[in-house]
C-alpha cells in the first residue's frame, strides 16, 4: 500500500475513513456484516477511522421521546439525548471489531477533536483536533468515531443536524488527509431516483458541484453540508452501497470533463409549496420588505419570479418548503397589509423538478429540451428558474414523475 506522510513527519500507511450509515448498522447482524468489511480493508494495509450513525431509525425515536415530554424541549437538552444514539453504535461497532480480533477503540466526537460553534441542533464544525486519532492509529488500533456530533468551546455537545455523521467523516478525512468512503443503502448517486426511473444510470464520477446542486434540489443520498464541507477541503468522496461490493460513484473536483455530459442529472422535490402576492406596487422597497420579514423569520425562499405588469402593478411569486407554508402565509398576510398588496394565493399541490449540469449554461438548446419533454406530457410548467448549473421548473405534484421519466429520456440520461 502505499505510504503516505503525517503532519507529524513520520511515514505511515494510507488513511481511509467510512462512514456507515443508520441503515447499515440497524440490526446485530448488520454490524458485525460492517465489521467484517472493515476488518477486509484493514487486511489491505490501511490505517481506518470508522464514523458510524445511529442505529436505524433511533434518532426519529429519541425526538419523539422528547416530544413526549415537553413540546418545546431546550436545545442544549436535546443535543444530549440525540447524540447518544450515535454512542451506542461506536461501542457495539468496537465490540464486534474486538470480537474479530481487532485493536479498536471508539471516540465520542468531543474525544475525536471535532469542535463546533454553539448553535445546537445544527453545529458547524470550526476546528478538527485529531490528535487523539494520531495516537491510536499509530499504535495501530482502528478508531471507530461517533458521527453526526461534536463539542463546542463550553464543552457542551453539539449535534451537526440531520444526516450529520457525513460531515463528520468528511471533515475527518480532510483532517487526516485520508481516503473518504461513505456507506450508505444506495449503490451510489443516479441520473435520477432509480425507484422513478427505472434506466436511471449510476454516475462514476461527479464533482462536488454537481451534487451540491443535486442535493439541494432533492437527491437525498448525503447531507448537502458534507458535500460543501468536501468541497471547500477538496476531499474526494467515493459514495457507496454497505450491502454489497458495487463500486459506487465518486465525489471529486472537475470531474464533468471525465463524462462530458451537458445534464448529469434528473432531481424532483415534492416537499415545496408557492405563494404569490398578487399587485403590489412596483416601486421600490417593496421586495425588501416582503422578504426581509420572511428572512427575519428565518425561512427560506427560492425561484422568485416578479412579473412585468401594467399600470404600475406587479404580481410577485415564489417557492417555501411545504411545512412553512403556514407559517409564511402569516407573514405574508401581514406584509401584504403594509405595502397594499391585493391578494395572497398559495398552492401546495405543487413539486420542482431540476436538471442539473455543470455545462447547463453553455450550450443552447438544453432549456428548449427540457420544456419539450414537459410539453410532450402535457404537463403546464408553472414556474421556471435557471443558474449556471441547473434550470428548475415548478409543476403540478401529481405530474412529478411523469415529468422526470420524460425529461430522463429526452436528455438520453439512460445510456
Ligand atoms: N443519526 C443522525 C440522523 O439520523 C445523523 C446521521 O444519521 O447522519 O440524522
Ligand atoms: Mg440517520
């Protein structure tokens, strides 16, 4: 294998940190089949660092305990209670890697060196302190880290929201330069769900960007933070399935040129919902003060479209995640009073469907395309946005898969 040299100087094997997720760890059976798969990895002559979550569906479980208590339980609190699901997976992971006869000792993530700031419920990680890890791999253990959890300079543990173990080993892996491989219940990231598409096709390679915009838009195989986290220390990260030995696809920098594809991929997001704020004045202030309420609620807005009107009117639209919708409907209704805008509308029937590619803004034709297979299927496009890398159309949620199977095929994603 080959040797790679430490901060500290001294020559040493190639790192490699996994990251095993809820799925892969759920169940005894499953956590001793993880072991043995480090165990295999070791044999190569790698030094590893295995992050692992929550077993299975422990993290929902812990929330809804809590809410069992109170309806508003402090954050700090729950911090506590949800990072534990992640240390019942370390010890139980040590033990089954003891029990192959391995060196190993599991980490908290205070005890890892993962230091965060101290927003609760959604740390971010600021510094990586892995001299612990230096140490137990140089006496040649496999560490074995708790994900998804760090601690902030009160000493307090944070959690890094949900789906955080990924950050974790991406952070890891930057930290101790090392390989980053994260296990998970997929074979990898597809042109489009595969359980919608059926040719949806496994993507060897995509670079950071790409899947930063295919997350964001609904892909759910990493959080979207990991990947900028990934992005921002140039970790390569090869995603993969836990259940078998498929290579999976790989996360790295400019790798588009590699598949010089214009689209990469085909992402849907059901949970959204649009609200437009029918005449408003068109002068200035007025987005401002429409959006500047909102942000001061802290939601989040996307695809706003404001349309050219007459007699000095303008209709104002744009997208909120569906479970604030009610929320941003309230503040809505209070605005629209201020600035003397005539009506509110919503619609929650509705879904956004994207595709995404890093040659999307450069070459003609991919917008007229899209639109093209949409129209093929009879499917009224609502709402359209474009960016450098992807263009996003908002339809009717009952039509969203029609629509990503016929513009899967219209860019010949299959093949
Ligand atoms: N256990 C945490 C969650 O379910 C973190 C993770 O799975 O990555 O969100
Ligand atoms: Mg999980």
């Amino acid at each position: 294998m080959g040797l790679t040299e430490s901060s500290h100087g001294e020559k040493r094997s190639m790192i490699v940190v996994q990251k095993y997720g809820g799925s892969s760890v759920a169940t005894p059976e499953r956590i001793k089949a993880v072991a043995r798969r480090v165990v295999e990895k070791k044999r190569e002559g790698h030094d590893l660092v295995v992050v692992v979550s929550a077993r299975g569906d422990t993290t929902d479980e812990l929330i809804d305990l809590a809410q069992q208590i109170t309806q508003y339980p402090p954050e700090r609190e729950m911090d506590l209670l949800m990072s534990t699901g992640e240390q019942i997976s370390i010890a139980l992971m040590a033990m089954a890697l003891r029990e192959l006869g391995q060196d190993v000792i599991s980490l908290t993530g205070a005890q890892a060196g993962i230091i965060t700031d101290e927003v609760h419920r959604k740390a971010r990680i600021i510094d990586v302190q892995p001299q612990r890890i230096w140490q137990e791999l140089t006496a040649g253990k496999i560490v074995v880290v708790a994900g998804f959890q760090g601690i902030n300079d009160k000493g307090d543990i944070t959690t890094l929201g949900r789906g955080g173990s990924d950050t974790t080993a991406v952070a890891l892996a930057a930290a101790l330069s090392a390989e980053c491989e994260i296990y998970t219940d997929v074979d990898g990231i597809y042109t489009a769900d595969p359980r919608v598409v059926t040719e949806a096709r496994k993507l060897a390679e995509i670079s950071h960007d790409e899947m930063l915009e295919l997350a964001s838009l609904g892909a759910q195989v990493m959080q979207l933070r990991s990947v900028e986290y990934g992005k921002l220390h140039g970790v390569q990260i090869h995603v993969r399935s836990s259940f078998n030995h498929n290579p999976g696809t790989i996360i790295r920098e400019g790798s588009s040129m590699a598949e010089a594809r214009i689209v990469r991929g085909v992402a849907f997001d059901r949970k959204v919902a649009k609200i437009s704020v029918a005449e408003v004045p068109d002068r200035p202030g007025i987005a401002h003060c429409l959006f500047s309420a909102l942000a001061g609620n802290k939601i989040n807005v996307d695809m706003i479209i404001q349309g050219v009107n007459r007699d000095g009117i303008n209709d104002i639209s744009f997208i909120v995640a569906r479970d604030e919708l009610e929320g941003s409907l309230e503040i809505c209704r209070r605005v629209a009073a201020e600035i003397g805008a005539r009506e509110i509308y919503h619609d929650s029937n509705v879904a956004k469907v994207s595709i995404v590619g890093a040659g999307v803004a450069n070459n003609y034709g991919v917008a007229a395309r899209m639109f093209g297979a949409l129209a093929q299927e009879a499917i009224n496009i609502q709402m359209i946005s474009t960016s450098e890398t992807k263009i996003s159309c908002i339809i009717e949620d009952r039509q969203v898969e029609k629509a990503v199977r016929s513009i899967h095929q219209a860019f010949e994603l299959d093949n």
